[in-house]
C-alpha cells in the first residue's frame, strides 16, 4: 500500500460544498440586482471589474497563498540553513580549487635548459641521467601541489553533491506548496465562475456586461510558477 502523501490537503480536491455555492449565488444576486459591477465602467478586455464579492474571494485567496508560503518557510527552516552553510563550503572550495590550479600552473613545466643543468658532482654522468634526475626533483617539488588540486576538486565535488541533495529537498516541499496554492486557486475560480453566471442572469445590462467579462481573478504567485529558488527564502 503506498504510503499517504505529507501534508494531507494535497491528497485530496477541495470540495465546492452547497454553502459555498449559495454564497456565491447570494452575493450575485444581490449585487446583479443593484447593477453592480457597473457594465459602462468595466473596459472591454482589461478584467478590471472588481464587485466586493470577487474582493473577498481574492484577498481570501491571496491569504491561503501566504500561509501556504509561510508553512513552506518553517517546515525548511532547518533545510534552509543547512543549505546555506552548504553553499558556503561549495563556494570555499571553489576559491580553495582555483587557488591551488593557479600555484599548479605558475610553477610550470620545466624547460629542456633547465633539465640540463648539472648539480655539483655531476660533471661526468650521462646527460640522460641528469634530465631524469632534475625531472624528478620537479615531480617531487609538484607533487603536494597536484595533490592539493585533487582534494579542492574531490572537496567541491563532495560539496556540490550534498548541496544537491538539499536543493532536492527544498524543491520537493515547494513544489507540495505551490501545488496546494493552485488546488485554492482552481476552487476559487470556480467560485467566480458560478458567480458570474449567475450576474448575467440578474443584472440590468446583461448583454454589456457579457461583452466584458471575465470579471478580474486572482493570480498564482509568482513562486508557484517560477524556479523553486523563487520562493523568497
């Protein structure tokens, strides 16, 4: 049996209940009958008609939107600083690598001139014997520089994964909490939808009124659509 989804509301659709229905009816009623919203004041294609009706459902709407934001902020409190602290280290270590490439690379490779050179001693061996030995005495001088290079780059690549890990975290919770946000705004523009049917059929100037709808509707928030890095964090 798979196991439930966290935070239960998103497992389920919200219900549009019969009271919900007879308040969105009601207040259509009452405000088609008082000719409200105004069919002359409403420009045709800028939705900007707003009757207080569609004002509570969209400050409402804009509520849940919040606490949905801000219960995403507290259940990642704990990821969130862990993500920074390990943002810092992916940072560090890439100063940290790209101080030891530059070292590496000022030392450079040795020269034909400079493997050449004899030390004291020297004057009778092989010249073949000279270059190995003043190529090893440049491995060995490179040696701890080379190896410094591959611990930044195991060190970030270590770190870089970890930060991964927690950006998966942070994306999987704000992903439930914009998917619950749409699940509010899909409901609430049902409401309207069956408001403003209803408005036609009891306002003055129905035939305007139509040429002009939709009415204004509450947007998503542009975290629930955007990077999950958009959710201010």
């Amino acid at each position: 049996m798979p196991k439930p989804l966290p935070h239960a509301p998103i497992a389920r659709p919200r219900i549009y209940g019969p009271v919900e229905w007879w308040q969105d009816v009601f207040n259509a009623s009452r405000d088609g009958r008082v000719g409200l919203p105004d069919a002359d004041c409403v420009s045709v294609g800028e939705h900007s008609a707003l009757t207080p009706h569609i004002e509570t459902l969209t400050r409402a709407f804009e509520d849940s939107a919040e606490r949905e934001r801000i219960r995403a902020l507290r259940d990642l409190a704990a990821v969130l600083h862990r993500r920074a602290v390990e943002r810092a280290s992916v940072d560090e270590h890439a100063d940290a690598l790209v101080a030891a490439q530059e070292e590496l690379t000022g030392v450079g490779e040795p020269e034909a001139v400079e493997l050449e050179v004899r030390r004291i001693g020297e004057d009778g061996v092989d010249s073949a014997l000279v270059r190995e030995r003043r190529r090893r005495e440049y491995e060995k001088r490179v040696a701890p520089l080379r190896a410094e290079v591959r611990r930044q780059e195991s060190g970030l690549l270590t770190a870089r994964a970890a930060l991964a890990r927690t950006e998966g975290v942070v994306d999987v919770r704000v992903g439930l909490a914009a998917a619950r946000v749409a699940r509010l705004h899909a409901h609430v523009l049902r409401r309207i939808a069956v408001y403003e049917r209803r408005l036609l059929r009891v306002h003055p100037a129905p035939h305007q009124l139509r040429a002009r709808l939709p009415l204004l509707r509450p947007v998503l928030p542009a975290w629930t659509h955007s990077a999950p890095a958009a959710l201010p964090l």
